[in-house]
C-alpha cells in the first residue's frame, strides 16, 4: 500500500533494509528542497538506474579520489622525507620527529566537526577545492623549512587545512548516494590512501636522485613537488566538482528528482528532515552508537596510521637501504588496495558491514602479532602486508557503518564529523609509538597497536548485538500491530523527528 507524502508524490513504504521502493508518478510539480520546477521522480529500471549512478560517479568520484590521494600523500610523505635527510637536516633530536607528527593531528581532529557544517554553507563546489588549493601551497612550503620549530608551525598549518577534507567528502556522499550504495563510493574514494602509499614509496625513491638540485635534498623535492601536484589539482577541481543533487546541471531534471527522492526516502517512509536545529546537535552527542563507533574507529585509525608514518621505518629496520625501503612500501599498499575494493563491493552487495569490518582487525591482528616477535625480518615484511591490508580495508566500512545508521541530514553530519575528529586522535597516539629508540623491534609500538586492535575487536561485537536487539525489537512491535490491525501512533513530522529512533528505521550490521 503506498503512502502520501509531505512533498505531494505517492510513494510506495520503503523497506529500511533493502531500501526499494517505486515512485507513482504525480501529474504535478514537486518541491524536493532545492529546485521547485523538478517534475516528479520518474519510474527507473534496474538498468537505468545503474546507469544514472554511473553518471553521477563519472562526475564525482575522480577528482575527489584525485582530492584524497594528494591529501593522504601530503600528510605521510613525512615518513618517506625521514629516510631522505630530513631529521638531519634539520638537526631533530629525541622526540622531536614524533612531536612534530602529532601537530598534525591536534588541530585536524579539532576543526573536523565545524567543517562538516561550514562545507553545507560555503558550497562544496567551493569549500573543497579551496581547502586543497591550500594545504597544496602549505606541503609546497614545507619543503623550504630550515629549523624545527618551523617544521612543527607548517605542520600544525596543514593539519587545518586537510581537516575539512575526509569528513566533507564522506557527508557529501552521503547527500547522493543510498545507504547500500555508499560504502563502495566511500571505498573508491578512501581507496586513494592506499594508492597514495604506493605512489609515496615510487615517488620517494625518483625524486631521491633529485638530492642536491639547486642545494635542496631530496626530502625537500618530495614536499615542493608533491605540494605543487596538489595546488594543481586543487585548481582543476574549481571547474569540476558540482554541490548538490537539486542544484546541479549535468543532470536532467527527471534525474536530479530521481537521485534526491531516492535518497529523502532512503533510510524513513517519510523522508528526512531538512533544518538544522540545536537538538540535532544533542541528539548526536547524546547517542549510544557515536560513542562506541567512535572507539572501533579508533581500533583500526591507530593502526593505519602507525602503519603509514613508519612502514619506511620499519622495513628500513630490517637492513634495507632507504633507497630499497621506499620501493618494498609500494607492495603491502597495492595489495591493501585490491582488498580494499573487494570488500567494499561485497558489503554494498550484501548490505552488511561488520563482517569485513572484524575481518580487517584480525589481519591486523595476525600482522602486528608477526611484527612483534623474533621471526626473520623476511617474514616480518610480509606480516605489513596484513597490517596495511587489515586497515585500510576496513576503514571505509567503519565510516560507512555509522554513515548508515544515522538518520537525518543534520544529525549524520554532526555524528560522522564527531565520529572522525574524535577518533582520529588515535592516529595522534601513533604518532608517538614507534620510537627511534625502540628499533629494530618496536615492541612498544607494536603492542600498543595490538591493544587498539583488542578495544575493536570487544567493541564491534557489542555493536552488532545491540542493533540486532534493536531490530528485532521494532519487528516484533510492527508485528504485533499489524496482527491488531493497528498503525503506529506517530505523524509524518513527528517520524522525521525521531529519525533513526522511529519505528521503521532498521540498522545496518
């Protein structure tokens, strides 16, 4: 039986869970929140639908992929530029490099959250390019430091600048696409960490030759070059990226209503609400499942971010030159790339998250177990790969998650934006363990990492659980009243208040 809608367009009461429903077309005009002339949502195919998704990933999915791999590259080239001279350069001592790393992420987990909201104000055709334009001019600079202390200021400059990036793009994801098609636009886009991996040990080990040039060493080449990359890119991007789906003009109108009804009535028969309010705000701090998303965040941040500022390190440690330690990072990063993908598609296609979410913390676990002992270092360089592998696979899973069993523009942004700026002191904590003093071993880096994975691997499970007692619960009370013959209670407006507390919501596992 369908139902009407707030908006005048019959629609049919969508399955939370599978997210399927088709439009019945009405004969008049629709206001979808944007462009008050879209006609109503027409009736799409399997084939068409597939179709118009492809077109919107055409325009968006490459120059934000393109956006990340540079962010990912500009903030772990640090690791690679170590190998290259810069702590001696620069006369580091003790804990001087670490120090400097964790400047990064004070101010990025800081300014997160309020660029989550400022991105929906100032357009992301706009707000997105104009950060990378920036963080580009800033890795350009960092090439021309001389001391320490302005190592750490240009370090603490790009950590606020990068910070709009990663939340702004996964909010504005989840402004286009349904749920169930989320986490491997999010795994397209987050695959470009990896890649950026790879290209950093590559890129490293070319520009090393450029040492000397014009006085610079080759660390200074890798932050000038790989800055100007992204001051390119961030221009280009100007021209490329478009806001949002009611506004935007590669689509038709028939399709731009398609895309915006399919995503309103993605996770309520009613849609979503649409004003920010003060409430949204406390209601995402107020909830269970931010708090512990943010600890499973946590468990696999740390790693990945352990993982990224020392894999040149680590191998290094094992008796390679630095020349052939930047060239062994490239594979551990190619393979975390294909499993990456892998398990995005397949959790889009089963519609489930946290299978592959517990699959990525024990390899994880397994890798860091390896790294740790007395085994050869042969067998250690191949215990990064599980390491790397493990968390960068399940990353976008994890955001995806949350992403998905939050209801409500305003309150996903809000909740993700906690949920990243929050979690990403982990890779703060990183930052910190692996100790020059600590090598060849790293026992103290490893076993901290082991502990972060132990914390997810105890959290994930009572997630599960809890959303699963919470579904069966809202099945049981949909069955009771159907068996009376009764409907819930509730308005359309008062549905769209409770959001992901209303009794149709279902959440994702």
């Amino acid at each position: 039986m369908s139902k009407k809608s707030n908006v005048g367009v019959d629609i049919e009461k969508i399955d939370s869970q599978s997210g399927k429903a088709t439009p019945d077309t009405a004969s008049d005009k629709v206001d979808f929140g944007g462009d008050s002339l879209l006609p109503p949502p027409p009736k799409l195919s399997e084939e068409e639908e597939r179709r118009l998704w492809r077109k919107v990933d055409t325009r968006l999915m490459p120059i934000l992929t393109l956006m990340y791999l540079l962010s990912f590259l500009d903030r772990g080239n640090i690791g690679n530029a170590k190998l290259q001279g810069l702590v001696t350069e620069l006369g580091l001592t003790g804990d001087q490099y670490n120090i400097a790393l964790t400047m990064y992420f004070i101010p990025y987990c800081i300014f997160e959250c309020p660029a989550n909201l400022v991105l929906k104000k100032f357009r992301p055709s706009r707000w997105l390019p104009g950060i990378t334009l920036t963080w580009g001019i800033i890795m350009t600079l960092m090439g021309l430091v001389k001391n320490y202390q302005q190592l750490v200021g240009v370090r603490v400059c790009l950590g606020v600048a990068e910070a709009g990036l990663f939340p702004g793009v996964v909010y504005y994801l989840t402004l286009w696409y349904p749920r169930h098609l989320l986490q491997l636009r999010i795994g397209l886009f987050f695959g470009a960490a990896s890649l950026a991996g790879a290209f950093s040990g590559l890129l490293a080990y070319g520009i090393s030759f450029m040492s000397g040039t014009r006085g610079l060493l080759g660390w200074s080449w890798i932050f000038i070059l790989e800055g100007i990359a992204t001051v390119v890119v961030g221009f280009i991007a100007f021209f490329i990226l478009v806001d949002f789906p009611a506004t935007t003009t590669f689509l038709t109108p028939e399709e731009r209503a398609y895309v915006i009804w399919r995503k309103k009535y993605d996770n309520s028969s009613v849609g979503e609400e649409e004003h920010l309010e003060s409430r949204h705000f406390w209601a995402a701090v107020s909830d269970w499942q931010v708090w512990l998303h943010i600890l499973i965040y946590m468990s696999i941040v740390a790693p990945l971010y352990g993982i990224t500022l020392f894999l040149p390190t680590i191998i290094n440690s094992f008796g390679h030159s630095p020349a052939i330690s930047q060239l062994l990072t490239v594979p551990p990063y190619l393979v975390a790339t294909i499993i990456l993908y892998t398990f995005a598609y397949f959790s889009d296609r089963i519609r489930m998250r946290s299978p592959f979410i517990l699959c990525g913390l024990f390899m994880c676990l397994i890798g860091f177990l390896i790294n740790i002992s007395t085994l050869p270092s042969s067998v250690k360089y191949f215990g990064t790969f599980f390491v790397v592998a493990g968390s960068y696979s399940a990353f976008p899973g994890i955001v995806a998650w949350l992403g998905n069993n939050l209801s409500g523009q305003y309150k996903r942004g809000i909740g993700m934006a906690m949920h990243i700026g929050i979690g990403n002191f982990s890779g703060a904590i990183a930052a910190n363990i692996y100790r020059t003093r600590d090598g060849p071993r790293f026992i103290l880096g490893h076993a901290l990492e082991l502990m972060f994975v132990g914390i997810g691997l105890i959290c994930l499970p009572i997630a599960v659980v809890t959303y699963i007692r919470i579904n069966k619960a809202r099945d049981a009370k949909a069955k009771e009243l159907q068996d009376k013959g009764e409907v819930h209670p509730y308005s359309d407006d008062e549905l769209r208040r409770m959001g992901d507390r209303a009794p149709d919501f279902r959440y994702t596992l």
